[in-house]
C-alpha cells in the first residue's frame, strides 16, 4: 500500500472498546449469568436467584442481598476498568471473583443492562445502559441488595447473536454455571428458575445455605447438588503440604462415571477448568478405574493467592500455578492415598 492509499490509524469509540470486551468476557448467556452471580457472592450476598428466559436470550436477571450500591456508585459500576475489589497495584493478591472491572461495562454495550440497587443508610437507585448508551441515575424501590437485568444480549451484536445454541443448550449451560458456583460457595442459598411467557416461573434448582464447618456444608451441598448417591460414595479429602491444600470429596472407583461430567475443580473457591488439575485427577485413579470410566470428584484447592494467577483468561477459567508440579504431586499422592485407605486395590490388569 502507498501514497493516499496508506491505512489512517485512530482510536476506538469506547462503545467499540466495550463490544471487543465483551466478546471475550461475554461468549454466551452462561458467562453473563457467571458474571452476575460472582458479582453477588463478591458482594456478600447470602441469597442470590437467578431467573432467565428462552436460554438467557431474553431475559438475565440475579437478584441478591449482598452489600448493594448507593446512586453515586452506579455510573462507576458499569464504567470500564472500574472496580471496587483492587486497587490495581496488587494484581498478584486477589481475594474476590471478580477484579478486571469489566463485565458490567461489557454487558452494558452488547445488552439491555439495568441496575436496581441499596446501600444500608441509602436509598435505592437505578441505572440503565443499552447497547453502550448509559441513561441517568433514577430513584428506585428495592429492600436491599441488588437486582441486575440483562434483557436481549447480543441486540448490539447481531453477528455473536446467531452463533448462540438452542434455548435448551444455553439454559443447559446456565444451569453448569449456577451448579458449579453453588458448590463453590455452600454456605450461599441459590435458586434457578425459567420464566417462559405467560407462565408461572419454574424452578430448575433450589440448594438452601448450608452450615456447620467447610466439610459440613460442602456435604450438604454436594447431597442437594450431585445426589445422596454422590455422598454416600465419596471420600473426605483434606490433605496439605507446603502451603497447599487440597479438599473436598472424591468417589470410591465403584461410583465412577461414564463421561467427565461429575468432575469440578475450584482454586481457592474459584470453579475452573484447568486442564492440569482436570490432567491430575486423572492420573491418579489410573490404577483403580478401567479405562473407559471417569472419575467424579469436588476439589477445593487452596494456596497463597500470590502462588496462583488467574488472570491468564479473561473469563478466568483458566489459571497458572507458580509450581505446577507440587500442586499436580499433591493431587495424584492425596487421592491415591484416599483411594487406597478405603480398601480399593488397583482394579489390576485391566483388559483394554
Ligand atoms: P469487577 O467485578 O471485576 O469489579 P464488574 O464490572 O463485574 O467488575 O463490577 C463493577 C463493580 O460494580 C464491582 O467492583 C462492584 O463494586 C460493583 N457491583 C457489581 N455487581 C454488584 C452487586 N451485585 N452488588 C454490589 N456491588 C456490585
Ligand atoms: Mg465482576
């Protein structure tokens, strides 16, 4: 290229910084529903609902009754790279779900986003942005906590819009996501509920908080989550070494399952999907499962927040450990042991 012809280099409006944003936060209705319940776990809340219509399509609504916002901080929650959770000099000590200051923004310009929220001491406040325009900040009515919709994602995306599954595989996926945060997060009441037009909600899921200590409740939430059968087949995992640990419930060999769909990994309470982790799980039923079978296991790995980054991804499924191998040795050994203490010799010489 030369002369005139030479491409004019400029910068981008904000409301295309948002939609390129989202496009890597915000694959499907699945990750806003993500979003939206973090936002509400980071916000303390001890209940979140979440409701949604033809797959997320239409309609995304979380409700909570974590800390809230005040008017004053409505325009700040859905501006980009605005975040109340860091304050961006210590990216490497990271205690909540969310820090990136993103989804909010990114929701906003691809959706029809509105913000109902309170504040103790303050009164309730409204915000809406669609498809990157913000409006005022209104007054509103609400008890406490906070209610986000997210009505028509992707109107502003036509193209992201026609890659979407039918309504049953995105319902399909929320339901993943809301199941996998439950169990990360068993002390929290969650329900899930569909809401087809011109019919009463129904509700997909319901797990009340549970109590007691981390075993007791994670217990209870797997028995609501994964089945008695579940519980009543797994071993109690909580072994440590070297500033890290490694807890939760591992199925006897007997339990396992045909597909991988019984498997869920959490680092520091944060539900990934780390091919290592997922890698390690593996290895270390080798010996006691054939081939074919998967096994199904919850795992809680926890460490210094300084020894993992999660910020390689930016929907955060992804992380790197600052000692891949200790943490992979931890799995294999804590597991095998588990394993072998409950009398499950390795299922020897399987015919392949
Ligand atoms: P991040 O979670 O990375 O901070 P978000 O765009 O998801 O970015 O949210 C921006 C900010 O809005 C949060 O830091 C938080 O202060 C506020 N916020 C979002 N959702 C809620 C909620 N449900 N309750 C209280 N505050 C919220
Ligand atoms: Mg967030």
């Amino acid at each position: 290229i030369s002369g005139t012809d030479r491409p004019v280099i400029r910068p981008l409006d904000e409301a295309a910084i948002n939609r390129i944003a989202a496009g890597e936060v915000v694959e499907r209705p699945a990750s806003a529903v993500k979003e939206l319940v973090e936002n509400a776990l980071d916000a303390g809340a001890r209940r979140v609902s979440v409701d949604y219509s033809a797959g997320g399509k239409v309609l995304i609504r979380v409700t909570d009754d974590g800390c809230g916002m005040t008017a004053a901080d409505l325009p700040l929650a859905v501006a980009r790279h605005a975040t109340s959770k860091i304050d961006g000099s210590d990216l490497l000590n990271i205690h909540s779900f969310g820090f990136r200051g993103e989804a909010l923004a990114s929701l906003g310009s691809v959706g029809r986003l509105t913000l109902t929220s309170r504040a103790e001491g303050h009164d309730a406040a409204q915000i809406t942005v669609t498809g990157g325009r913000e409006g005022p900040v209104k007054p509103a009515a609400l008890n406490r906590g906070t209610v986000i919709e997210l009505r028509d994602l992707f109107f502003a995306t036509p193209a992201r819009l026609k890659f979407l599954r039918t309504d049953r595989a995105e319902a399909g996926a929320i339901a993943e996501v809301v199941r996998r945060l439950a169990m990360a997060e068993p002390m929290v009441g969650f329900t899930l509920s569909e809401i087809a037009e011109g019919e009463a909600p129904r509700q997909i899921f319901r797990a009340d908080p549970q109590s007691g200590d981390f075993f007791d409740a994670l217990h209870g939430r797997l028995t609501q989550m994964l089945g008695a059968d579940f519980t009543t087949n797994a071993l109690k995992i909580d072994v440590g070494r070297e500033g890290l640990h490694l807890s939760g419930y591992a199925a006897l060999p007997t339990y396992s399952r045909g597909s991988s769909v019984q498997q869920f990994v959490f680092v520091n309470g944060r539900p990934v999907l780390d091919r290592m982790l997922l890698g390690a799980l593996r290895v270390a039923y080798f010996d006691f499962l054939s081939r074919d079978r998967h096994p199904a296991a919850v795992l809680n790995l926890t460490c210094d927040p300084e020894r993992v980054d999660v910020n390689v991804h930016p929907a955060k499924a992804e992380v790197r450990f600052r000692e891949p191998e200790a943490v992979r040795s931890l799995i294999i050994t804590g597991l095998r042991t588990a394993l072998s203490g409950a009398g499950h010799r390795a299922s020897t010489t399987v015919a392949d």
